[in-house]
C-alpha cells in the first residue's frame, strides 16, 4: 500500500498495471491505458478538485469541437485555440485559463480520458457521473433515475410529432444540467437531431450545460433571461417543446411557490403552438396545497386552460430522494371550440 485512508489500503494503480502486464494476470490486457477513466483528479494535480473539474470538462470540449490531441499542444497554442472556439467565452475559456501552470498536465489526462473512453463525448459524461457527488451539488441533490429521464423524452417527442412540428425546437428554461434535452435529442437520428435552447446564464451549471451539449454537436439556441423567472424565446419561436425539470441544478433549494411560479412564468409566455412537459415535486403539482399561497399559485395555472394531464408518478425517482413523489404535468392549447360548461377532466389509476 502506497497510504492508508480511514482504515482503507490505496495502492498504486501505475504499478498494479505494471505488475498485470508484466505477469499476463488479469482479463483485461488494456488496464493501463484505461487507468486515466478511474484516476481520482487529486492524484492528477494540486488544483481544488472543483476548478479540475471545470478544467477538465472545458478540456474534453474542446477537444471534441477541434477533433485533435491537446496534449502535444504547447502553453501558448492551448489558449489561443480556446479562443478561436469560444470567442465570446460562453463555454470554456475561463476554465482553461482558471488551471493556471496545470492547464498542459490536464490536457494530457483529457487526451488519456478520451483515448480510453473511445470519444471525448464518452469521457465527459464519465467525468460527470463520477464527480457528481464531489463537484456538483445541485446536479446530485436533482439527479433522476434512468426511467424518469427516458419518460420525459418520450413525452416530448411525441407532443412534437402530434402537433406535426416539422422542426421542433427543445427548450429548457431553467438552470438545469441538460439531462433532459440530451435524452429528447437521443431519440432522433443524427441526421434529424432538433435544436436545443437554453439560458444564455453565466452560472457554473449553465456553462456546464452548454459544454456539455457542444461536446454532443448539438445545436444550440440562447434563450435571453429577463428576470429570476422571465425570459425571452428565440426569434421564430414557433414549433417549440419546453423540457423542464423543477427544482434544477442551479436552484436545488426551490420551495413549492418558486416552482410554480416558474411554472406559471412558462405558460404565460406559451401560445397554441407550443407545448410543455413538466417534471416536479408532488407537493407542488398533485397534493393538496399547503398553503394558501401555493393555492393560488396553482389556480392561476389551472386557469390558463393549458394544464392537459397531470400524472403522480411512484417514488424512486429522485436519486438523492428516493422516497419523495414526482408528478408530471403537460401543457399545451386549450379546446376554445368546447364551451367552458362542456369541458371535463378525466381521472384513472394507471
């Protein structure tokens, strides 16, 4: 053992990778080169693990936006090139210049990271499962299981093939981490992948996000916030799905009131041709109000004719949570052709 952590032997990996090479042991003969996918950033560099982080996924898009090595780049080369992709500084250029001295040690791990995962769009979703728990506390404390992500996806593709949108447009109006969008954009082929739109936030978790979608070459749209809660769609902004999970990565701490008011901020700025799924706490959306602000906050919701399902979906979801309840809302044009005295609501135990 090379240390001993709370009880716990750590042992070298370089040379148990050396000893399985030297001995033909093991099944695996690539485990030295996979090591780099398994390296806790600590044993990489001397940064706080937050800003190795940042480093590190800003490293990995940029190496997927220019398609080469950056490890044979040299000190100079690195920042002028992040310059040229990110001229404005929407995504990378300040966490490559925030590693300092170490900027060419980390480029060397993301070009380990990528060779080893295959693709540096591979690598940075590694990256992001593994230090979920250490770097990313709002992305943890709203991490969805598998099921409820891919229940969100399906949802919005279909309220955008329904409506017959010929090209959709995705957005998610919230500081959130892109799980959703991803998961929307999976389910087209890539020739047809939609476009995406999200926050133009300077927020870590909204920068995040952007280099996260950039290292999948997805198009992208700003939408210009105008307010805590307001914003402003793309011109055009017809043909339009909102994905939204509340509370978000950037705002895990939301009360019932925030998230509706979020809400009710969307479906004010939504017309006939857009439509919306959803995602929040139970108590918000499906429980009996527990206050009285919160009961008005859901009224002028359901006021607007646009709420069209409500759906408690059973707990597990939430990882972090797995006792709480979500339930799903879907929002989308009123019937004005059906008086309001002939409307009805339908309710079943699925």
């Amino acid at each position: 053992p090379v240390a001993l952590v709370n009880g716990e032997e750590r042992f070298d990996a370089r040379q148990v990778a050396h000893y399985l090479r030297a001995t033909a042991r093991g099944n695996n003969p690539e485990a030295g080169d996979d090591l780099a996918a398994h390296v806790r950033l600590a044993a990489v560099t001397t940064l706080d693990e937050s800003i190795a982080f940042d480093g590190l996924t800003a490293l990995l898009c940029l190496s997927a936006a220019t398609g080469e090595p950056l490890g044979e780049l040299d000190a100079a080369a690195l920042p002028a090139l992040a310059a040229e992709i990110d001229p404005a500084d929407d995504l990378l250029v300040r966490e490559l210049e925030a590693l300092g001295g170490e900027l060419h040690t980390l480029a060397a791990h993301a070009d380990a990271l990528a060779d080893a995962a295959y693709s540096p769009r591979a690598a940075f979703e590694g990256v992001l499962r593994r230090h979920l728990a250490r770097c990313l506390a709002g992305h943890a404390a709203t991490a969805l299981q598998p099921a409820a992500v891919a229940l969100v996806g399906v949802v919005a593709r279909s309220l955008a093939a329904h409506a017959a949108m010929a090209a959709p447009l995705f957005v998610d109006v919230s500081d959130g981490g892109g799980d959703l969008l991803l998961e929307v954009a999976r389910g087209y082929a890539a020739d047809a992948a939609p476009s995406l739109a999200t926050l133009a936030l300077d927020s870590p978790v909204a920068r995040l996000a952007r280099r996260r979608l950039r290292v999948h070459d997805l198009h992208r749209l700003d939408v210009l916030p105008d307010g805590e809660d307001s914003f402003v769609l793309p011109a055009g902004g017809t043909d339009l799905v909102h994905v939204l999970q509340l509370p978000c990565a950037g705002r895990p701490s939301m009360t019932d009131l925030q998230v509706l008011e979020a809400v009710d901020e969307l479906v004010l700025g939504m017309d006939d041709s857009h439509r919306a799924v959803v995602l929040g706490p139970t108590s918000a959306l499906a429980d009996r109000p527990a206050t009285t602000a919160v009961d008005r906050a859901r009224d002028a919701i359901l006021r607007t004719d646009r709420l069209r399902f409500v759906g408690r979906l059973p707990q597990g979801l939430l990882v972090r949570a797995p006792r709480q309840s979500l339930t799903r809302w879907v929002l989308g044009p009123a019937h004005p052709q059906v008086p309001r005295a002939d409307r009805w609501t339908a309710v079943a135990d699925l």
